[in-house]
C-alpha cells in the first residue's frame, strides 16, 4: 500500500499550536527511521532532508503540525456505512472505502503526511534535495515556524501543505489583517444628547463597511474583493468613563496592503481613537504557466485526474514565506477545506493514497 501508519499515529498526538512537541518529535523519529537527515529545528519545527545536501535545486514542502483546537476520539471507519475495520488490519492495509477521523487529519497532517510519505518513496532526481518542514504555530497569528524556514532558506520550489483535494492546485490566498479599535469617553447621564462609545463604535463599522463597497465597485472576482467581518464588540465602563472595543477582520486582495487598510481606517476613526494591528498577512496568486504548475498538472494527469485550480479566501503559510521567497509556489493536499476546523474533520484514506502517489510523480520528475 502507498502509506504507512504515519498519518495515524501524527493525528493521535494531538497538537494545537504551542503544543506540538509530541507529534514533532514522532515525526522526527519517523523521517529518521527511513533515511533522512532529519532534526527539530530551532522553531520547534520537524525538519527532514532528503537528496545530497549541496544540490543545486530544493524542492520545500512546507506543512504545518499544529492543529486547531479541540480533541475528538481518532478512528477509522468504512466510508459507505460507518462500520469499523477489523482491528487485526494494520491502518497501512487499509486504504479505498476508509476513511480516517481526528483533529488535523485535513487541516493538515493529511498533506504533511503525504509530503513525507511521497519523499521517502521518490528516488530523487541528480540535482535536487527535498526537504519535508512541519512547522509549528500556524494556526495563530505568530506564523513562528514558517518564519523561520522563510529566513533560513531559499528553495527553488514551495508546495505548501494545505488540503485541496488530490487533483487540485491552491494558486493563491488572500492577504489579512486583524485590527482592534478602542475608544474612551467620560461617562455622562443617558439624558444626554451627545452620542455613547456604542453608538460611535457602530458609526465606525458602518464607515468600514462603506468603504470597503467603494473598494468592491466593479470587482466580480471574489478573490479581488476586500472582505471584512466584524469579530466582536464590547463596552465597559468604571462609572467614570465609558470603553467601546471593536475587533475587525479584513481579508485583502493583492492590491491593498494591511498598510492600506490602517490608513484608510485612521481617516475614518475618530480623532482619539486607538487602532491596534495583527496578524499582517499580504496576498499571494501563483500563476499557471510555472514549471511547478505545470509539474503538478501531469503528475495529477499521470494518475488518471483532471487538473483543477482554486484561490482561498483564508490565509496560510504561503502568506508567510511569500513575503520573503519570489520563486514559484502552490499549495497541494488531500481532503476537503470545508471540514477544516469541524468536529467531523476527516480524510478518505484512497484520497490520501492518491495524492502521496502523485506528489512521488511530481518529485521523479523534477528534471523533466
């Protein structure tokens, strides 16, 4: 069979972000056990190499190991009617009309599994080295585990790992920023003509949501589109004075800037207004017509697939490395996105098989 037990044994070591010692470290010992060059790097993150260490050209195949929280029971159970496998079959027997349940098995140990899995069973063409990275911390806004990949090398190819399913390409993600506004006024009797914090953080969001129609006029696309959700709103108040907290979530398209948004939105807020920034993320879109692009299509082809592309409107750690590495770069993983962060996330194992498959293809035909 095309996987080994190492999809299931990384999903049973639960690893949200902060937390993800345990699974680096199984990780570690698994790449160890076959053959890489492999080490917990100064991040925390799981690091394995495969290929002669002063080849010319890297492939990176950058996943993440942290996990979103919240742990439910790990199984495996027959895709058609939910019975499960006899216990004697190993999980590496088990493969069409399986399917695999647990926190991370989508989002995305399904993908960094299969970049690990399709390194150890690719011969590595002359000239290259493939390194598999398990990065900590993606999940929150820290970004710590790619940051320090992004610092320390410059591959000639990114694939992140992110699910898209075993026949599509992520070309691209939108940018984000997270911004907290924060405003304070003397307390004053409710008789009063002059306007509350909660009624001038509402005059706010209304300013934010006017400007962002402007920003959309024209734009079909939504990938091109700036999107804004408002995350919370909160008043307080000591009898002295009166605080209104507002937190607002922008995903951007490629032409704003986190920048751009804080400027927009210091011309709206009022004069004694405090914005807080996080989570900077700027835009990134691949194009088609790469030599990487055009690699994963016929690997996809090569295993009987027809090549489909999408654009998210999330962020991952493609935004991260994008703002340091201008070279070509997707993102590849089995399984679905819409059960990203879901108490049902699960990974059809024929789907996980298909994809290790096709990334092996992708590697032994590198040079071609």
């Amino acid at each position: 069979m095309p996987h080994s037990e190492l999809l299931y044994e990384l999903v049973k070591r639960y690893s949200p972000s902060t937390l993800e010692t345990p699974a680096v470290q199984y990780l570690v010992q698994w790449m160890r056990e076959r053959g890489f060059e492999a080490y917990v790097d100064e991040a925390g993150n799981a690091f394995g190499i495969r290929g002669a260490t002063n080849a010319a050209n890297t492939l990176m195949l950058l996943g993440h190991i942290d996990t979103f929280p919240g742990e439910f029971p790990v199984r495996v159970e027959a895709t058609a009617d939910g019975s499960s496998p006899d216990p004697a079959l190993p999980f590496s027997s088990l493969s069409e009309g399986y399917t695999l349940y647990g926190r991370g098995s989508v989002d995305a140990k399904g993908s960094l599994c299969t970049f690990a899995e399709a390194a150890v069973q690719a011969a590595i063409p002359e000239g290259w080295r493939v390194i598999v990275a398990g990065c900590v911390e993606e999940e929150i806004a820290s970004g710590k585990g790619s940051n320090y990949v992004s610092a320390n090398f410059t591959p000639t190819y990114c694939i992140i790992g992110e699910p898209s399913s075993s026949s599509r390409i992520t070309l691209g993600y939108k940018g984000r920023i997270l911004v907290e506004y924060t405003l304070r006024r003397a307390v004053a009797h409710t008789a009063r003509p002059e306007p509350t914090v909660a009624a001038l953080g509402s005059e706010f969001w209304q300013r934010v949501l006017d400007w962002a129609e402007r920003e959309n006029a024209g734009v079909e696309r939504i990938f091109d589109q700036l999107m804004v959700s408002l995350r919370s709103i909160n008043t307080s108040s000591d009898y002295f004075n009166e605080t209104m907290t507002l937190t607002v979530s922008f995903r951007l398209p490629a032409r704003i800037t986190p920048d751009d948004v804080l400027q927009a939105l210091k011309a709206i807020a009022q004069p004694d207004g405090e914005l807080r920034a996080w989570g900077q993320e700027i835009a990134y879109e691949s194009d088609r017509s790469n030599p990487l692009v055009r690699g994963l299509m016929g690997a996809i082809r090569a295993q009987g697939g027809q090549p489909g592309f999408v654009l998210k409107t999330g962020t991952s750690d493609m935004n991260t490395v994008a703002a340091r590495w201008k070279i070509p770069m997707v993102a590849y993983g089995p399984g679905d996105s819409n059960l990203d962060h879901t108490p049902i996330e699960n990974l059809p194992l024929d789907e996980y098989d298909k994809a290790i498959v096709t990334l092996k293809h992708f590697i032994e035909h590198l040079n071609g």
